[in-house]
C-alpha cells in the first residue's frame, strides 16, 4: 500500500492515486518546469485511515436517509462526520509515513520546518464527468511535523463538507467511491503573481501569449478583484508587442495566522509596472514550455518568490476556435487606445476630460467626451459630444448559450444576435423598473466580442454549482440597496455578497389559441403519461394534440391563466408526486427540452417559482408554493392529501435580502424578531416582513415594502465557480430611463437573473455617438484640448484627425422605388431632440408628438430647481434648444410639441426632486395640463420658448395640452399663452390630447372653444376606459386597445371632428398597429404619428386602406 507519492513519482495516468492536482503537478514537474516541491499524502492512504479507524460505517448511519435540500440537516450530519474525523488518531504507520515526508521536504528545500500549503485533490477532480473542484478545503501556512499531520486529517474530513456530501448525492456517487489525496507542497509567499494564456484569448491570435500580472498573492487576479497589468508577447521572437499597466490600488496578502487578507498597494508602487522584462520574457519561456509539453493552448497561474518563478497550476484553455482574418481598417494613424466598441461609428474632436460632474460644462458641441465611466447625470454632456471615451466599463454580456425568454420561447443569446442582425423584431421579457413588475420589451439591436467570463451559480440557502451561467466581470445587475435601486457589476457583488433580483411571473403577451380552452387538462395529463392511439382516433383531436406537442414551449406565453392550470393539473395528475416535502415533484427526460420549458413557462405564468434539478439524465421539476391552485383542478392528487401531510409550513417563495434592501427596519426590531436576518445576511419573506411591520413601521417604509409586497421580484445570490475566455452577446432593448434597459437571462436550469445594459452603450447608441469603453487610461494618456479620432466599431482612438481611408469605387446598379404617396399624413413620434435626424430620414410628413418631459429629465434637474437656481432663461434655453433641434431636422414639415406631462414618480428621481408628493397612483394624480395650470411659471417657459422660436422662423412648430378632462382647462392655457404674446389658433395651431373617456365625450365642446386638431393618446385612453393599469401583471392581460368601447371612442371623436373640420391624429401605440391603422382611415383620420422604426410599415398599411376605400367605392358606382 503506496502511503506517500513525490512529484517524480507521479503522471496523468495515476490521478486515482493522487488527484487531478497531485496528477497535473507531477506532470509539471517532470518536464522540469518550475514547479514547488511537493509529496501526496494518497487516496490509498485515506482509505487506510477510514478503514482503520472503524469510521465506514458510523459515516454510513449518519448520511442514512439524509435529506440533503434540509440545509440544517445537511449541515448537522456533515459537522458530525467532521468531528468523527478530526477526533480520531492517525494510525502510527501512516503518520510515520507522514512526518518522514515532510522531513525530507525540509531537507529538500534547506530548512529544518518549512512551511507548507495542504490542499485537497479528489480521485476524480477536474475530470469531465465530475467535478470536485473547491469542493474540499486547502490550508495555508502550515508549519511542523504535528500541524501537517493534524491538517492532512482536516483534508481528509474536507471530503464531507455540506456542498460535497450535496455534490455527490446529485452525482449519484457513492461517497466510499469517491477518495481523497492531500498534496503537502512548499508554501510560494509570492511577492508577484497572475495568471498566462498561451495563446490571446481576446482576438485569438496563436502567435500571441498573454500575461497578467498583480502584486502580491495571485487570488486576486484569479478572482478578477484587481485589475493587473496585462504583457502581450510575440512568441516567436520574444518580443513585448504591448503593455498595459494598471492603476493597483489594492493586493492580496497572508497575515501571521496564514489567512488572505487586501491592503491597500503603496503609493509609490501603483502605477509601477509589476515584471521587469526580463521577468516577463522568462515568463513567456515557460508558458511555451508548458504548452509543448500539453500539446494545447494552456490557462497557468504562476508566483515569484525571491525572484524566483513558480508554475502553480496549469489547465487547458477550452474556449478558443479557429483563426479569423482581421477586418480590414476602415482609417489609418498612429494608435493610441484600443478598448471595447460599443457604438459605431467615426468621429473627430478635441479631447475633454470630465472627472467631476461639476465639470460637464467644458464639452460643448463636438467635443470628444472622456471620462472614467459615465453616469445618468452626464447625459446633457453626452448629447453634445462627438463621441465618447471611457476608463472603465464594456458591453454588458452573456455567454452564447444563455437563454433569454422571447415571444417565440426561450433562444439562445446567440440565437437573438443572428436574428436581430438579420432585421427580425423579437420581444424579451424584462422588468418594469417603477413598478418592478415584469413586462415585454423589443430588442434593438445585438453585439458580439471576446472577453473573461465568470461563471457563476445561483442560490437562496444552498449554494448551488451546477445551475450556473457565464457573464462578463463588469456586468452590471439592477439590485435594490438601502430602499432604491442601483447599478453594480458582477466582480463588486460577488465580492460582497450582494443578493440580486429574480422574477416570479411571466405575463401573457395576447391571447390566440381560443380553442384550445376546452382540453388543456387532457392535453397536460396525455403529454405527462398518456398516448394516443392516432389511426383509430379523429383527425381534429390528433391535429390538436399535436398542435399542442409541437408548440409546448410557446404556448404558455399566448394561453389564459386559467388554461395553464388546467394543463397543469392535467399533467400533475398523469405524472405528478406529491412527496412528503410538501411539494409537487414532476420528473422528465432532460432531453425532452421542449416539455421540460412548456412546463418551466406554464408555472411561472400562474405565478409559481419551480426549481430544477438533473439526475441520471432525468428532469426533477419541483414545486411548494401555490399549490392550492393548481390542486383544486387535479383529479388523482387532492388538496385532502395535501393537508395530510404533517410536512413542514411551505415557505414564502418571495424572499428577500432585508439586511441589504433595508436596513432601517432595524430600529424597529423591538424583540429581536429580525436580528438573525441581519446578523447572518438571510432572506425573509416580504409577507412575514410587511405582517410585523405594519403597525410599528413609519409609512414611507411601509410604502417601500409594499412595493415590493406587489412586484415581481425575489432576491437570490451569486456564487463565482469559475471563469474563462470566450464568446460572448449584448442585447439592447427600447426603453424610455436608463434602469428600463434591462431584460432577463435564464441559467442552465432556467432561473431568471435580470441584467442590465452597459450605460455609455446604451445612450451612445441611442444618440448615435461613436463610443469607445473599457480603455482603461484615456484619462491619463488623453489630455485636455488634444485632438483625437473615435472609431466606435473597432474600439480604437487615433492620434489627431484621421481621414478614412479611400476606397475603389464600384460601380453599382442601382433600383429605384418610387415614393408611397398617401393622402392620410403618416407622421414619427420623437421622445428626444437627439433622434431628430434618424426620425427624419424616415420620410415621415412631421412629428405627431414631440414629449417635452424627456427634454426636462435629460436636464438631470427638476424644473423648479432650474428656476430657483438659475432662472426663467436658463430653462427657456434649455427648451429652445431641444425644440430647434427637431423643428431644423423638420423644416418645412409640422412639427407638435406637447407640453410637459410630468407624473411625480419620474420626477421625483431628480435633483431637486425630493419634494415631489408620493402618490398611490402617479397615473391618476397630479401630471398633464392640470399640474401645468397648477405651476403656470413653468408652463409660461414652454410657451416663451415656443415663441421665441417661431419668431426666429420656425412657422412649423405647434402645441398641444396632455390629459384634457374639462373644457376649462383649454380655456385658460389659452389664457397663459394669451399672457406670454401667443394667441392660440392665429399665431400658431393649438390642439388637444384626447387621452380621456371625458376628452372624448365633450368633444363637441372643446370644439367650441377653438382647436385646430386632437391627437389621440391611445395608451392612457385604453387604460381609463377600462379601468386598467397595463404595467400590472394581474390586469395587464385584460389591456388591449382594439376593445370596442376604446374604438368605439376614437370613431366618435374622428368623426365629430371631421364634421366641424377639426384635424385628427394619433400618437399612442396604436398608431403602430396595422390592424386599427386600417379603421382609423376607415373613419377618416388625417394622421397617423408611429414610432420610428413602424412609419415605413404604417405608410404601407395606409396605402393599402386607401386603396381599398377607392377600390370599394368604384365598385359601388
């Protein structure tokens, strides 16, 4: 029996003796790398303590019949064995075996008690079908005889750690199949270390080799927690072709007891690069050593220690493909930043640095905008730059094969990047960030690059390594913090445990499968465990059953809730088990990919949270909260059986993190209620939270919690697991706020993360500026007044102003189209002046609606702040110069500002904003005309600059009032404007937005007051008239604007109108609906005011209707 194995002794072939470590470091060191000396205490060994101990079958009746989901008892049974352990004697034989060991250690090294690092090396460690890795426990700073044999033991009891014991009964592994080797090593107290790819991962270029480098210990490069210089060497001739050298402002370090703790980097030694030269080239020698030596592109984590250099691991790199040819430059000139593209195009400027928000007046119009990272407060400073450099930052990305749930079903990430590039339109599901409830949005546009990806697991109680997903390290996550909700990238939540935010409920995007209403329980209960028979059955049932089999995973998405349950119950009832858990357990091949999503959608539909697990290449879907639901509707499994059950009190699915979201509650745990919640960071149920809050709480808490009470959303946390180069996909989505641009990925066993956008991408590309990020030292290299020229494809900043290239002209055939010429107007709606142009370009026959509110939140400032601080001009100039913007873009073509509708939730997130009033329902309070009538100064601006514009010559410019409900209030707005030097109706056209049931029933009476024209606003129209708001998910499905009481009040209005030759538009949704498009010509509408992207199709759909109306009207004749 083999006690003890040296490094010399050791190859890949005997990791059953010593572990994948113990096996890859023998490897190592018999090639004559620079490897730590080291022995293994073997497998072999182990086996012999457990056996010689009599400790088999103790450990056996302490893991009999655990339930290793029972955290508590996971843990009890694995500090059992631990002790059990830990408390035996080594048997003589071995631990004479050990101490000789590390005494020829000592020997080997020159020293009489070295110190050691013991670490933990499973028989089937890094292997493919298992993986132990971290699973076990390493011990650092060891040192004498006694000590190791005393941790060597603590190794040994690692291997029934919680996550292990849960590890291998999910495997399905025998833990007395499973051994463990511990490699005592001599300790490397590096002064420097990092990690070195063989080959750059980033543009994957084979004759490359990338090292990164930290001061200190190397976990906090591993960990992505620093940020290293970064070596790239030409592997051929040895020669350093680029240096980044990274601000350090921190290190990891060992303190006397042996832990790892961060200091802070002395001054002096943070922007000193890390390796000499001559460091990095014998660096660079050794990686292509090892990679000869492996046959492979190789991932090494290395150390110095007395100028000495250590190879402490080496694996393979996975991720890498074949070679792709460089696109050709488009420009040339002498480089001086490469970074991440994150909107294309190319732009010249002088160069301003903005390290302070006070300093954001410096960019004026066409300036080169640089800065660390951008902010929502520099968006004005935005607008007016020519492109826009960053320190930090990069795409927000995820892995290619990370899921996200469309309105076709869940694709792949790379699945949507192709579709969006090849002009499809597709809906995400993402997160209303008012509301915080969850709702569909459209993808705008997609992106792809290389980049380091952590992969990370998500878990509530039991971390959890195996439902993971990968995602960049600067990838932010919406999270909620002392009550509100901020912006933080994944390396700062792992490093601090922050808890993120998953959903509950998926809403129906519209009903379309009305026939099947009838059968979706036997649909559930056949597709579970039934079969049909289809040559003795009827063709219409078979057609339907296999309608519904071929469609399961997106048929969730356009059924009622009451259908799922049906179908739930349906396949409860057929292959259902309800365990003694108290929970509904449902198992399915997992290559049955699509049942396995229709069943994941339908839960989440009716509001269920299922979890997931893999075993033996079965799906375990399982399920406690909401039950009764789904219970009332099964025939074969009962709610009586479910209360039969002595099981434990199901928990709250809504958990969440109330140390981190508010800690106020705090002052009010008056019997120490919520003490561990906050002492151990646990979860707690929002309804147990809000029952003992209630009464004791004040009311703005209680409004917060609430909040959260009626949302979507539930924390979980991240667990980082591991982490690679690769490919990885951006989405953008249309959003009005920055904290809108967000959307939902799904991990491998489908739970929901929501995400963010990059935030300088994000309003790059809104603006089409040209934008560079992640560059890492533009504020240093770039200096004031410089002249520099951004080309925000290839992420690369050019020395002065660079000229594109030439390029041969070809000649090109070239078809024309003639224009569609209609007699119905087809006009854009505008959200914010910066659009102006690409909205012009569309051809539109003006602006339906112009929204003065995103005007206002562009300025970062509440209008009053404005007008206390800086005063009545400042504001007036401010308007001017959005309006003149599209009014030029524009011109000759009308352009209809609306005046500032200005619900208090959006206003109260501004400077200034504080005192904005809290309502309970923002929708129905204080906001359009009758707010504006309310503070007549700020009305009186819009108007002032209104007319100030017309006077310089912009004839094209109208106004009209939001949210009219009395006849009085056009009256006196005609008054304020009368005031100002405008006579409505005379000097410029005046119109009205018919939003509201009232509007729309006394039409004829704010004709007599004298309009020119009425828009419909078709949005806040359906929701009043039938009594529903479209952002809650419980109601949401009942929003449609083709109900016929919403139609029926557009048709009334448009044809009153057209009698007292008043114009009429529309600027809501519906205005980009082909379907009512098509009604409204019908009834005689002038205007149609779409979104951007829908004027090309709605100019379509208007030219067909009109020729339709003649068509029919000839015929008639």
């Amino acid at each position: 029996m083999k006690f003890i194995a040296w490094l010399d002794e050791v190859t890949n072939k005997d990791i059953g003796l010593v572990g994948g470590k113990g096996a890859s470091l023998g490897e190592m060191w018999n090639a004559k790398l620079p490897v730590p000396p080291a022995f293994i205490v073997t497998s072999e060994a182990y086996r012999y303590f457990i056996k010689e101990t009599g400790l088999m079958d103790k450990i056996k009746e302490i893991l009999k019949d655990l339930d290793i989901n029972d955290t508590k008892k996971l843990e009890e049974a694995s500090k059992k064995i631990r002790e059990l352990i830990e408390s035996k004697e080594m048997p003589d034989e071995l631990k004479i075996a050990i101490v000789e060991a590390y005494n020829k250690l000592g020997e080997l090294v020159g020293e009489e008690e070295p110190e050691v690092a013991i670490r933990s090396s499973a028989t089937a460690e890094d292997l493919p079908d298992a993986s132990f890795a971290g699973q076990q426990e390493t011990y650092l700073n060891i040192r004498g005889a006694d000590n190791v044999v005393k941790y060597v033991k603590k190794c040994f009891s690692s291997l029934f750690t919680p996550r292990a014991i849960f590890y291998r009964e999910e495997k399905g592994f025998d833990h007395f199949n499973v051994a463990l080797a511990a490699v005592v090593q001599k300790l490397v107290n590096a002064e420097k270390a990092g990690v070195m790819f063989t080959v750059n991962p980033i543009n994957q270029n084979y004759d490359e080799l990338v090292i990164e480098a930290a001061w200190g210990l190397g976990e906090g490069v591993v960990s992505g927690s620093v940020s290293p210089d970064t070596y790239i060497v030409d592997k051929k001739t040895l020669e350093i072709k680029d240096k980044h050298i990274a601000k350090k402002e921190k290190m990891f370090v060992k303190d006397e007891k042996g832990e790892v703790k961060v200091i802070d980097v002395l001054d002096e030694m943070k922007e000193k690069q890390v390796l000499t030269d001559d460091e990095i080239k014998e660096l660079a020698k050794v990686g292509i050593r090892i990679e000869k030596h492996y046959k492979r592109p190789m991932d090494i984590e290395w150390a110095i220690e007395k100028n000495k250099i250590y190879m402490l691991q080496a694996r393979p790199i996975t991720t890498l493909k074949k070679e792709k040819k460089e696109r050709e430059e488009e420009i040339e000139g002498k480089i001086l930043l490469k970074g991440i593209g994150a909107s294309p195009g190319i732009a010249s400027g002088v160069v301003k640095i903005v390290k302070d928000i006070k300093e954001l007046d410096k960019v004026k119009e066409g300036d080169i905008l640089v800065t660390e990272m951008t902010t929502p407060d520099m968006v004005p400073a935005m607008r007016r730059a020519a492109a826009i450099i960053t320190d930090e930052g990069g795409l927000t990305c995820i892995e290619g094969d990370a899921k996200i749930l469309t309105d076709r079903g869940f694709i792949t990430m790379r699945e949507a990047y192709e579709l969006v590039k090849n002009g499809e339109k597709i809906r995400v599901l993402g997160l209303n960030a008012k509301t915080l409830r969850t709702e569909w949005k459209e993808i705008i546009d997609a992106q792809k690059r290389e980049a380091k990806r952590f992969e990370v697991g998500v878990y509530r109680k039991n971390k959890n390594t195996k439902d993971t997903i990968k995602i960049t390290p600067d990838h932010k996550f919406p999270i909620i913090k002392d009550g509100s909700l901020k912006k933080v990238p994944l390396a700062e939540i792992i490093e601090n445990n922050y808890s993120v935010l998953s959903i509950d409920y998926i809403p129906m995007i519209s009903e379309k499968f009305e026939t099947l209403s009838n059968i979706m329980y036997l649909c559930g209960a056949i597709l579970s465990d039934g079969h049909v028979e289809y040559q003795t059955s009827k063709i219409m049932p078979s057609k339907i059953l296999g309608f519904v089999e071929d469609n399961i995973n997106t048929i969730p998405l356009y059924a009622t809730e009451e259908e799922l349950t049906d179908f739930l119950a349906g396949y409860v009832d057929g292959d259902g088990y309800l365990s003694g858990k108290a929970r509904i357990e449902i198992y399915e091949n997992s290559k049955h990919v699509k049942k396995i999503e229709g069943l994941i959608l339908s839960l989440y539909r009716v509001g269920i949270v299922p979890k997931m697990r893999i075993k033996n290449n079965t799906a375990v879907i399982y399920f406690k909260d909401n039950l009764e639901k789904i219970l009332s509707k099964t025939k074969r499994i009962t709610i009586e059986k479910l209360n039969q059950l002595k099981a434990e009190v199901r928990e709250d699915n809504k958990l969440i993190d109330i140390s981190q979201m508010f800690p106020e509650c705090k002052e009010y745990d008056y019997r120490g209620y919520l003490y561990n919640h906050y002492k151990n960071r646990a979860f707690i149920g929002v309804e147990k939270l809000y029952n003992y809050l209630k009464e004791r709480a004040d009311g703005s808490l209680i409004k917060k919690i609430e909040l959260i009470r009626n949302s979507n959303i539930y924390s979980i946390r991240l667990i980082k697991v591991g982490e690679d180069y690769g490919e990885v996909y951006n989405l953008t989505v249309d959003a009005d706020n920055e904290f809108d641009h967000n959307y939902i990925v799904w991990t491998k066993y489908y739970t929901p993360i929501v995400v963010f956008n990059c935030h300088a991408a994000i309003v790059s590309r809104e603006l089409g500026v040209p934008c560079v990020v992640g560059t890492k030292k533009a504020t240093k290299i770039l200096k004031d007044g410089m002249v520099v020229t951004v080309d925000g494809e290839k992420g690369i900043v050019y020395e002065g102003k660079v000229e594109k290239k030439e390029e041969e002209k070809k000649e090109e055939k070239v078809v024309y189209q003639a224009p569609i010429i209609t007699a119905t107007e087809v006009k854009v709606n505008v959200s914010m002046p910066e659009v102006a142009e690409r909205a012009a370009k569309t051809g539109a026959d003006g602006v339906g609606l112009l929204r003065a509110e995103h005007m206002i939140l562009g300025l970062g400032k509440h209008p009053k702040k404005i007008l206390e601080e800086e005063g009545r001009e400042a504001l007036i100039e401010a308007l001017m110069e959005g309006i003149r913007k599209v009014a030029d873009a524009f011109y000759p073509r009308p352009v209809t500002y609306r005046t500032l509708d200005a619900p208090t939730d959006e206003f109260r997130g501004l400077e200034g904003g504080e005192n904005e009033p809290i309502e309970h329902n923002p929708m129905l309070g204080w906001r359009g005309i009758r707010r504006g009538l309310d503070e007549p100064e700020i009305l009186k601006c819009e108007l002032e600059a209104i007319k100030r514009l017309r006077e310089e010559g912009y004839k094209n410019i109208e106004v009209m009032i939001p949210l009219v409900t009395y006849v009085d209030e056009v009256r006196k707005f005609k008054e304020i404007a009368k005031e100002v030097g405008l006579e409505l109706g005379k000097d410029i056209k005046f119109g009205v937005m018919v939003e509201t049931p009232a509007a729309a029933l006394i039409i004829e009476d704010l004709i007599k007051e004298g309009i020119d024209f009425v828009s419909l606003g078709t949005n806040d129209l359906t929701q009043y008239t039938l009594a529903i708001d479209r952002n809650n998910e419980l109601v949401s499905k009942y929003y449609k604007e083709d109900h016929p009481a919403v139609l029926k009040l557009m048709k009334y209005v448009i044809e009153t109108c057209k009698k007292n030759g008043v114009k009429t538009s529309i600027c809501g949704q519906a205005g980009s609906r082909p379907h009512i498009v098509e009604k409204l010509i019908e009834w005689g509408i002038d205007s149609v005011s779409a979104n951007i992207d829908a004027v090309d199709t709605i100019r379509r759909v208007v030219a067909r209707t009109e020729r339709k109306i003649i068509l029919e009207h000839i015929r008639k004749k």
